[in-house]
C-alpha cells in the first residue's frame, strides 16, 4: 500500500465510542477555563495587580487552557475519566486558598457574600459563555484534525464510517452550531425593522469566502494527491461548502418563517429528512450508491453524503438559532443566569431523552446521513458544554466577588449600580483594567480571527502531513509537533490581537 492508502485506511472504518467518554471530555476545556481564572485570581490577590507581561499571559493561557487538550486525546485518553477529577480538585484547592487568605476583616460572612453574588448584576451586553464556546470548538477541531492522523489519538475519537459517535463527529455539529449562535437572524436588535430578505442579501455576500476556501481545499487536495476520506463528504464536496450552503438556506427560510419559530422548522426539517431516509430507499443510496456497491458515477452519486447531509445540518442550524435568541434574551442578574442554567439542563435532559427513543425507533446516530439521532445527539451535547461554560462564569464572577478589583478576560463584568462619583470613578478604573487585560487573552485573539485560524490550522495539518510520517510516529514526538503546531497558530492569533488585526475583508 502507499502512504495514500495507508491514511486512507487509518481514518477509515471506524464505530466511535461512547457518550460517556465525550461527556467526560466535554468537561475539560471548561474547567481549564475555570483553572485560568482561578490562578489569575490568586495572582492578584498576592501582587494586587493582574498580569501585566503579554509573554507570561500567553504561555499560561497556552499550558493551561491548550496543552491539557492536546494531552488527554492522546498519551492521556486511557485516563479520561480520572482528568477531570484531577483539573476539579485542582480548582477546589485554588479557590481554597484563596478564600483562606483574603484578609479577614476584609471578607464578609460566606452567607452574605452567597446573597451578594445572587443580587449582582451583569453586563447583558456580552454572554462570555457564546464567545468560550465557539473559540473552543474551533480549538478542539483544529487539534484534533492533525492529531487523528497519528497513532496517539485514539481511533475510537475519530470519526465513525457509518454508525457511531465518535468526538470528531461531535466537532462538524458543533461547529454548525457554534456559527448559528451569531448569525445575522439571532444578532439583530429586536426593535429594529429591517427588509425582510436582508439578512439573507448579508449571508449571500459573507459566504463568498467560504466557497473560495472550498474550491481551494479541493484543487490542493486533488493536486498534491492528498489523503481523503471518501465517504466523509464524498469525491469533490468539503465542509467549507456545506458551511456555506446551511448559512444560505437557513437564511432563506428564516426569511420565510418567524425567526423566533426556527426550533419548528428545524423539527420539522429533521423529522420529514429522517422520514425520508427510513421509508424510501434514500439512506441506501447514500450509504451504497446507485449501484449498491458504493458507486462514484455522476455528481450526485459522487457527493451523495454531503449533499444529503446538509438537510440534518440545516436542522441543527435553525435550532441554534432558537439557542442564540433565547440566550441573547436580556437578564442582568446572576440569579437571571442561574434560572437560564436550569432551562438549558432541562432542554438537555428531553433531548436525552428523545435521543435514546430516536435510536430504538429509527437507527443509531450517523454523521454520514446526519439523521435525527445524530441531530438530537449535537445538540445535546452542545447544550451540555454551553451549560458548563456559564457555570463557570458564574464560578468565576462568585470568586472575583472575594477578591475585590480583581479581574478575568473573557469573564462577566459585574456591573455595580454607581452611588456616588466615587464608586463611578471606580467602577470606570475596573472597567478600563479589565478591558486592558482582555488585550492580553488567547480566547479573544482567536475569537478575532477565527475563520483564519480554522484555515491555518488545515494548512499546517497539511503541511505537517506531507514532511512526516505521521502513522509511525512515537509519543514524545506526536506531543512536540502537536504542541508546536497548537502553539505557532496560538502564536499568530496573539501577534494579530495585539497589533488590532482582524483579517476580514467581506
């Protein structure tokens, strides 16, 4: 066999692993986030001021909210049940600490300050949570496509040929999901009236890239014989295409229908395309061909999956975009956001639920033909990792309360009601601290350009794929170019954050 072949087949024919296991998973990136906060907390409570050196605020971001990932879905990943554990006791002795050492006659009593975080108030303008989320999964996506192709990885994570639940399957959801959460339709301002198809003229305009990168991706890849999987999209489509035509037939419907109905119409875009694929003999044809015998003859046969995917990813779309106006809804208050907790727990839950009737009903869940379980099986999980990261925001704003003038990037503003002149004054000193050390968060530099980003990130893969043989790589090799890899596109993120860049021209 080739190299090519070789690839091939170590991508190829796999079935997952369970959603225990990426449950567990989903875990870790918030409570790295959660474990930054804590440690700049703890910083200032000893020096009584944050971290001022651009180079010390990169590397900690770096090691602790990149490497751990890195490491758990490879040498780490027998133990994935035992890191968070670890990463949460580590969080309980830092908080620890930092309760046992602000001053004494400075800290109010644990009930009071219990009543004081409830009352607080937060800036509604910024929903910190949206922000983690979508710069997380492009983190994670951007790992895991280069770590996939070295032995470290763990087959059960990639994704799965036909059937299955793999965590590379739950990256291409998300990353649908995490783009719906900002689009057009959820970010408008409810009072204002606009043309009824103008978000649609906008997303005409904003996909134009995205199909460029998609042409691009595939004259590179054809050009330089690059490994694929086949059955993943098909012969000639890619996930920049797919991206571009959700984006647009999301936009056309939401035109059509009351946007604040987009859960309808994605159950009923889910349920009428699962209904599709369980009585006539569409899901045969997606799976085998025309011919039976997986046949590539003709455009359509040739894409048949990424074609026919794009109605399960389309319902994923429009129910995100239910997702994004209900958390846009405006609630000021930590008790506000604690009852959006429970809301959110409480769709996960029935989603849970359907998801076990959808696959004792109709078929286990298949990224292939994005089917209502894999639908159901996304945006359960997407919940789930949305509700752990509010949960740590709401942990962080609990502890910033202890400690007086300290701050987080990329963490709510607690907003105090001014009193005085003096509490004014105050309030805009905190504010522009905080504003100044937003400057220098990995999150907000990769928030910045985060199309560029995921694209860096393709190219190094490629890259990296075609200097090396990656298949018979050795651990401490895969961990030194996987952490040189992770760290120079970080790297780039940060230079263009710090000069205010923002690589978009549409």
């Amino acid at each position: 066999m080739s190299q090519k072949q070789l690839k091939e087949a170590f991508i190829s024919n796999l079935n997952g692993t369970s959603l225990l296991e990426i449950s567990a998973g989903l875990s870790l990136p918030p409570l790295c986030l959660l474990c930054r906060g804590l440690l700049l907390i703890l910083y200032h409570l000893h020096h009584g001021k944050p971290v001022s050196s651009r180079k010390y605020s990169l590397l900690l971001d770096f090691l602790v909210l990149v490497s751990p990932l890195v490491f758990s879905c490879t040498v780490l990943s027998p133990i994935i049940f035992f890191i968070p554990v670890i990463l949460a006791a580590f969080c309980a002795g830092i908080f620890s600490k930092i309760y046992s050492q602000t001053k004494r006659e400075a800290r109010a009593p644990f009930g009071q300050i219990v009543k004081e975080f409830q009352k607080a108030r937060l800036d509604p303008e910024c929903i910190p949570a949206i922000t983690v989320f979508r710069v997380y999964v492009n983190v994670l996506t951007s790992i895991s496509i280069l770590a996939v192709d070295f032995p470290q990885y763990p087959r059960r994570y990639a994704k799965a040929e036909t059937y299955g639940t793999g965590a590379m399957d739950l990256g291409v959801g998300a990353f649908i999901f995490g783009n719906a959460l900002v689009c057009p339709e959820v970010r408008q301002k409810p009072h204002r009236t606009q043309p009824r198809f103008s978000s649609l003229a906008r997303q005409v305009f904003s996909v134009w890239p995205l199909i460029a990168l998609g042409v691009g991706r595939l004259l590179s890849v054809k050009s330089i014989e690059y490994h694929e999987h086949t059955s993943e999209y098909g012969v000639h489509w890619n996930f920049f295409f797919t991206l571009a035509l959700v984006r647009l037939a999301a936009s056309l419907l939401l035109a059509i229908f009351p946007k604040h109905k987009a859960w309808l119409v994605a159950l009923a875009v889910a349920v009428l395309y699962q209904l599709l694929l369980s009585t006539t003999s569409l899901k045969t044809f997606i799976l085998h061909g025309s011919d039976g015998r997986g046949s590539r003859l003709g455009f359509l046969d040739a894409n048949r999956e990424g074609l026919f995917s794009l109605f399960g990813y389309l319902a994923i779309y429009l129910a995100s975009v239910q997702v994004g106006l209900w958390l846009l809804q405006r609630r000021s208050s930590v008790r506000g956001w604690l009852e959006a907790l429970g809301g959110l727990a409480l769709a996960m839950l029935v989603l849970w639920v359907l998801l076990q009737l959808c696959q004792a009903w109709t078929e286990p869940v298949s990224r292939r033909t994005a089917n209502l379980p894999f639908c159901t099986w996304v945006l359960a999980h997407c919940l789930l990792l949305l509700g752990f990261f509010v949960l740590t925001d709401l942990s962080l704003v609990f502890t910033k309360l202890l400690v007086k003038g300290s701050s987080v990037p990329c963490c709510w503003k607690v907003v105090q009601p001014p009193d005085s002149r003096e509490k004014q004054g105050m309030e805009a000193e905190r504010v522009g601290r905080q504003d100044k050390l937003s400057q220098l968060c990995l999150i907000s530099a990769i928030n910045k350009n985060q199309l560029l980003f995921f694209l860096l990130a393709n190219v190094m893969t490629g890259a990296v794929n075609i200097l090396i043989d990656t298949i018979h790589s050795k651990a401490a090799f895969t961990l030194c170019i996987l952490h040189l890899y992770m760290f120079f596109n970080c790297l780039i993120m940060y230079i263009l954050h710090a000069r205010n860049i923002v690589l978009k021209f549409w």
